[in-house]
C-alpha cells in the first residue's frame, strides 16, 4: 500500500467521525477490561459448565439485542447524539451495579440479570453511532469511515484485556467494573461536549408504529442478508467465550497470554484495517464478506490441531501452542477486517436514508442473535466433543463455511450498485 494513499484515508472526514473514533477508543477499552473475562469467571470462579455458561450469555445478549431495535428506532425520531448518551449513561449506570453485585457475592443468575441490563443499554448506542455515520459521510468514504471506527474499537480491545488482565493481579473482579463504569461515564461526558446532531429534527414527524418494522421483511434481499449473517456472528462469539475457555482448560495456556491473544487482535485491526477497507472498497461487498466468512472458518478450523503442539516455553517464556493460536488469532482478525466495515456498508447502501436508524438496529439485532448463539452453541459443542479436538473446531469451523456460501449466493442478486463500495445515487 502506498503511504500518500493511506494518508489520504484519514483526511477530509466531518469532525463528528473523529470524536465518534475516539469515542470508540475508551467505550471499548472499558468493555474489554471485563467482558472478555467473565466466560471464565463464571465457569472457572463460581463452577458453571460452559453449556450453562453460554445459556446465561445467550440470554443476557437476547435481552441486550432489543436495544438495537429500540435504538434503531428512536435515534430515527429523537436523534442519533441523544440516543447515544441515554445509552452510554444506562451502560455506566450497570457496570456500578454488577460491580457491586459481584463484590457482594450475589448469585449468578443475579448478575447475568444486570449484565443483560448493561447488555441492552450498550446496544442503544451502536445504531445510533452508525446512523450517525451515513448521515455525515459521503458514500465513497463511508467503508473507510466504518474502517477507523473499527481501528477506535480495536486499539480499545487492544488495550482493555491487557490492563484488565494486570488489574485483576491486584484486584478484585468486581472492582474492574468499577473502572469500567468511570471510563464508560468519561465518554458520555466527551459526546455531550463535542458533537453535534446529524439528524434533521424538522423532518422528523413519523410515530413509531409495529407494522413498520413488519413492512421490512417486503426487503427480501435485505432479510436474507441478515439470515445469512446470522450463521456468521455464531463464529464472532466464540473467541471470548469458547476459544478462551478451551485455550485455558485443555491448551494449559494462562488467562493473560490469552489476553496477550486479545491484544493481539486489536493491534492487527490497528494497522491493517485502513489498508485493508481501501483494498476491498474495489470489490463487490458481498464478494468481500464471504472471503472473510472463510478466513474464520480456516482460523478456527485450525484450532483443533493446537494439542500437536508443544507446551514447553520456547521463545520470551511461551509456548508453541501460543504461537499456533496466535497464527489462528491472525487469521481470524483477517477475516473479521474483511467482514465489519464491508457488512456496515451495505447496510448502509440497502437502507433507505429515512429508515438508516432502523434498518442498522435490524442488523445489529441479527447480529446480536448470532453473537448470543456464539457462546451458546460453543458451549454445547465444547461440552459434547472436548474429547475430539480437531472434530469439535471442525463444527464450529462450518458455520463460517456455511455464511460464506450463503453471501455468495445472495451477491448474485444484489445488484451491483448496491452491492458496491460507491453507490451510484
């Protein structure tokens, strides 16, 4: 890549792109300083199978997955900046009382309760933030605009696991959501300050009313791409949820060498990110999430051979083992930077511009749905098939397959300025 193109990337953004991508940066580093943990909290603390494990993690995303219906919905009636803040301040408001919760020995149904609490508080946001986006951007940058908003989150997820990691040496769990809820309030304080509405409120007239949201699934071609998606998010949840868990259990690799893993995700999506959303916006949108939807299924895939590895310290104190789930981690994160800004976009070049708040909180339901199946169907598969490594990655290595086939299909039908990077108006 040549660096004046990359350059040329971050320039000529509306400046509520950057507070938004900085925005990004701290919600993300709070999240990712407790979430990716709690899998194991749960299973390895208080001695929950990882079949019920994923049950409580499936509900709690359930419940935080109306969030983006709601959020889609009203930031299309009151705003994308006020949807926003109600969102960041109820995330904020949860992560004290889980805190608390935790602290106070309470009973694990207890807290996956205030964790679906902060679950659907949290998923107000994003609709609104990609909402946000297509209002301001012009469609020939818009990839690129959900490209850094990746890079904000990752160099987030980049950072949070590692600092949770380090704190939880020092502190208790319970006192990391505490952090977190801080962190969290810090960016709604930012927001409030520093951007401004994108919505025009004097068009705004339209009571919200079910028989629009019915009136969505007349777009074939939109719902068809959210049923395929599904199979896809399934993979997305595997890597705080079952990846981790196996990794620990039966790869004997440490809680934070499997945050190293998380850092290292976040560092790839970093770099790679803007070039990569510059490379793909040549290409058919489709075309680009089905070759993502294969590098997951080869990432994971590849996990089951983990156990051929050796597991003793060979290079800076770790493992071969290490070093192979740092490859699988690789190629994984190729496919997740194929697949989230090319997935955003055509939702975006799919909606009407009207209805951008609900058909983005649609897709973030669906996604949501495929990200609670994730830890869920993992959990299940982990539980029946821990004995055949290779046959249990191998399952959950076909739903990329599946997803992958799916988009290529469904490519066939879209046509090709919808389906492009720089839709013709």
């Amino acid at each position: 890549m040549q660096v004046p193109s990359l350059r040329r990337s971050f320039q000529g953004f509306d400046r509520r792109v950057w507070v938004l991508f900085y925005g990004r940066i701290m919600t993300a580093t709070g999240f990712s300083m407790v979430i990716p943990f709690l899998s194991m909290y749960l299973h390895n603390d208080l001695g929950i199978s990882m079949s019920l494990v994923g049950l409580l993690l499936l509900f709690t995303s359930l419940v935080g997955s109306l969030g983006n219906i709601v959020g889609g919905e009203l930031c299309d009636r009151l705003g994308r900046k006020r949807i926003m803040m109600i969102g960041l301040l109820w995330r904020t408001a949860s992560f004290v009382i889980i805190a608390i919760a935790i602290g106070a020995g309470a009973h694990y149904l207890v807290i996956a309760a205030f964790i679906a609490m902060s679950s659907f508080g949290g998923s107000l946001f994003d609709p609104a933030s990609n909402a946000m986006i297509a209002d301001i951007v012009e469609p020939s940058k818009r990839l690129e605009a959900y490209g850094m908003l990746r890079i904000g989150q990752n160099v987030g997820w980049a950072a949070g696991p590692m600092i949770g990691g380090l704190l939880g040496i020092w502190l208790a769990f319970s006192a990391t959501f505490f952090i977190s809820a801080v962190a969290t309030l810090v960016v709604a304080v930012f927001l409030y300050l520093n951007i401004n509405e994108s919505l025009d409120m004097r068009k705004v007239h339209e009571r919200f009313k079910l028989k629009h949201l019915a009136g969505m699934t007349k777009d074939t071609l939109f719902m068809s791409f959210c049923l395929v998606s599904i199979s896809l998010f399934i993979m997305f949840g595997q890597m705080s949820s079952s990846y981790a868990v196996y990794s620990t259990d039966s790869l004997g690799v440490l809680s934070s060498q499997v945050a190293l893993l998380w850092t290292w995700n976040g560092v790839l999506v970093i770099f790679a990110q803007m070039p990569i959303s510059r490379w793909i916006s040549k290409y058919r949108m489709s075309s680009m999430i089905a070759a993502g939807s294969l590098m997951y299924a080869i990432g994971y895939g590849m996990v089951g051979l983990a156990p051929l590895f050796g597991s003793e310290p060979v290079l800076f104190g770790l493992n071969e083992r290490f070093y192979y789930l740092m490859l699988n981690m690789t190629i994984v994160t190729m496919g997740e930077m194929f697949v989230s800004p090319a997935s955003m976009n055509l939702v975006a070049n799919m909606s009407p511009e009207n209805e951008r708040g609900r058909y983005m909180g649609v897709f973030g339901l669906v996604s949501s749905i495929g990200f609670a199946l994730g830890p869920f169907t993992g959990g299940i598969i982990l539980d029946q098939f821990i004995s055949n490594d290779i046959l249990l990655w191998a399952i959950i290595g076909m739903f990329g397959i599946i997803a992958a086939i799916g988009y290529t299909l469904l490519g066939k039908k879209l046509g090709a300025e919808r389906d492009s990077s720089v839709p013709k108006a």
